[in-house]
C-alpha cells in the first residue's frame, strides 16, 4: 500500500510563532485525514522537518506499527532544503537540523519504503492552508490575551 503526505511547516518571523499542517492521501490522491497544530516558536526550517516527523508520527499511530512496515510512503513537501537533505543531496550545514534529521532517518525504519518529493507551493496548498489558519488563531489569541 503507498500513501502521499503532503507536509508543511512555518513561522512568522524567523524564528517566530509556528505550526504545521498535513495531508495525508492514498495513492489515487484521496484525502485519508488532515492534521495540523501549533509549535513552540521556532524557524521555517525547522517547521518543515517537524511536520515531515509529525506526519510519520501519525501514519504509524493511524495504521499500527505491523501495518507500517508494509507501506510506501512519499512525502511531498515545499522545502527543497528538507526534501535535498532527507534524500541525501544537500549536506546539512545548521547544526539546528541535525537532531530533526535524525528523527526522521530513524522513523523511516517503521515502513516498508520512505521517500521524499519536492514541489512546487502551488501543489502544496491545503498543507500551507493548514498551517496558516493555525498561525491565524495562534495570533489572535496573542493579541487577546
């Protein structure tokens, strides 16, 4: 069984308020489920590997950890440093990311086969609606309290 996730992180300010959003589809692009949540403040690119965690995470607990190891997962995302990385093309030169790339390398070993696209944000758009509908209601809350 194969599913695409589309994933996305981001913060207002670099770093700044944060949050992330999924999208997880079957292989015909059939939405399954979406989730997003607020994060602790911190960078865009940090979001981004948050959400690429959150989104294996998710897929383990909603499927069962025997069910994971038959499944192929492709992860869509709009950060072409995430994607580069976790295909291993770009070297990882913050030192920041290193923990967030590690979590995800030893999540990968809960499925079948993990692998990671870059897109165009345009192709990413209810990932990125998520997110922000949570920065929205994480500022309004700011401002009101």
């Amino acid at each position: 069984m194969k599913l695409i996730i589309y994933t996305d992180g981001g913060s207002r300010g670099n770093p700044g308020p944060a949050a992330i959003g999924i999208v997880i589809c079957d292989k015909y692009g059939n939405v399954i489920k979406k989730y997003s949540k607020a994060i602790d403040e911190t960078t865009n690119n940090e979001a981004e590997y948050q959400a690429v965690i959150f989104a294996l995470q998710k897929i383990k607990f909603l499927f069962g950890k025997k069910k994971a190891k038959e499944l192929e997962i492709e992860i869509r995302t709009d950060s072409e440093l995430v994607s580069k990385q976790l295909n291993h093309q770009y070297k990882i030169k913050e030192k920041n990311l290193i923990p967030f790339f590690i979590k995800v390398w030893n999540l990968e070993m809960d499925f079948k086969k993990v692998f990671f696209t870059h897109i165009p944000r345009e192709e990413n758009k209810e990932a990125d609606r998520l997110v922000n509908q949570e920065l929205d209601k994480k500022t309004t809350l700011t401002i009101f309290n």
